[in-house]
C-alpha cells in the first residue's frame, strides 16, 4: 500500500514544472491582492476603462448572455400590439440610457462607465432570446437594471419585439410610434 502511494508521490515529484507553477500562481496571488489592498484601481464613473479591462468584460458579458439564453423559447414577436406596447415600455425606462431615434443625448448616460450602448446601433448583434435574457436579469456592475423584478415575461417579450423593429426606425416612425402610443406607460396601473 505504502509502495503505491511513494510512487505516486515520486512521479509527481519528479516533474520539475509542478515546483516553478505553484511558485508562479501563489507570486500571481500576492501580486493581485497587493493591487486590490493598495487602493491604486480607480473605480471613478468618470475614469474611462482601459481597452484590455473593456475587452475583459464585455467578453464575459457576451459569453455568460449567450449560454443562458441559449434554451429559452421565442414567441410570435411580429405583431403590432405587441411592438407599440413595448415601445411604451422603452419610452418610458429605456430612452434616458440607450437612447433612440431622434433622442441623441441625456443627463444620466454621460456619466455612466461602461457608457450605455445606442440599441438602435447594437440590437442585431443579439438573437431575441438573448436581448430577453439581457433585459430580464440585467447586467450585473454595469447600470443595467434586472427588469424582471418589477415587469412579467410578457412585458419583456414585447420590450424585445419593439427592440427587433429599432435598428431599421427613422425618426419620423418613432414620432409616429409616440404619438400612436398616448401617454400610456404599457403597465396594468
Ligand atoms: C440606468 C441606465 C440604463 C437603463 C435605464 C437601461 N439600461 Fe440597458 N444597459 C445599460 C448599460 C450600462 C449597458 C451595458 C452593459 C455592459 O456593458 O455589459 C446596458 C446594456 C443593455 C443591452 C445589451 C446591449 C449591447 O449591445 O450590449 C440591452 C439589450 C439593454 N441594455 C436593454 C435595455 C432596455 C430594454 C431597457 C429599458 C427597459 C434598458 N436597457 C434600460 C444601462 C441601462
């Protein structure tokens, strides 16, 4: 029994890379938590990303959206009811951050660190079960909120069927939308 358990201990031993890789990650350990206790990262709204950082995590964004969507069931989206009440919803919650046609600034989105993307540019980069998983759970230490706390799956599905119909809007449309949609902010109350 003894025996085995030697040879096992030799083999490992023996292999010279095992000793320079623990020093390796325990030195990589040190060096991060001295980073992290030092105070030197800044954490300001207002001190812009380095691209590397940008990089970092907007791929896990993307790849951490991309495998929770991926078995979640898309309805009929292509209906008009559908896309002016979720219009109603984007007008109301969405405008000040992401924007739209004919809106091009706000207060709130100039200060915000990862700046909020212009949808209208960005939407077709998502499939519809993502942007609803996007919209449902939002994206933690970023500004964008989880609206599933406060709105069903239904309302979300037809936030997506507006947001499927915005890369393609001129503004002329989306005054349209407006006028069409009232003053009705798309919820029950
Ligand atoms: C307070 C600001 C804020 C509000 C309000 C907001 N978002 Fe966001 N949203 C963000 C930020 C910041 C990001 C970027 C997250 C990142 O970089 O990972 C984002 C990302 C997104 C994305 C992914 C886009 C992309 O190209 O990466 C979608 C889709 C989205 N939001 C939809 C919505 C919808 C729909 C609403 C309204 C119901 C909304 N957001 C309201 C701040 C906001």
């Amino acid at each position: 029994m003894n025996t085995t358990h030697d040879n096992l201990e030799k083999t490992v031993m023996n292999k010279g890379w095992i000793k320079p890789i623990l020093l390796l990650t325990s030195g990589s350990v040190i060096v991060a938590l001295i980073v992290i206790y030092s105070g030197t990262i800044n954490v300001a709204a207002n001190y812009p990303d380095h691209a590397f950082t940008r990089w970092l995590l907007h791929t896990t964004m993307e790849q951490s959206v991309k495998a929770h969507a991926s078995d979640i069931t898309v309805p009929e989206l292509n209906q008009p009811d559908k896309i002016l009440n979720g219009f109603r919803h984007y007008r109301e919650m969405c405008t000040g951050c992401h924007l739209a046609p004919g809106i091009t600034s706000s207060e709130i989105r100039q200060g915000l660190m990862p700046q909020p993307p212009v949808l209208q540019k960005t939407v077709n980069n998502w499939s519809p079960a993502e942007l609803f998983w996007i919209i449902k759970n939002g994206v933690r230490m970023t500004a964008m909120p989880a609206w599933g706390s406060t709105h069903n799956d239904e309302k979300i599905w037809e936030m997506v069927a507006f947001l499927k119909q915005l890369p393609a809007m001129t503004e002329e449309q989306y005054h349209t939308l407006d006028q069409k949609a009232g003053k009705d902010d798309g919820d029950d109350d």
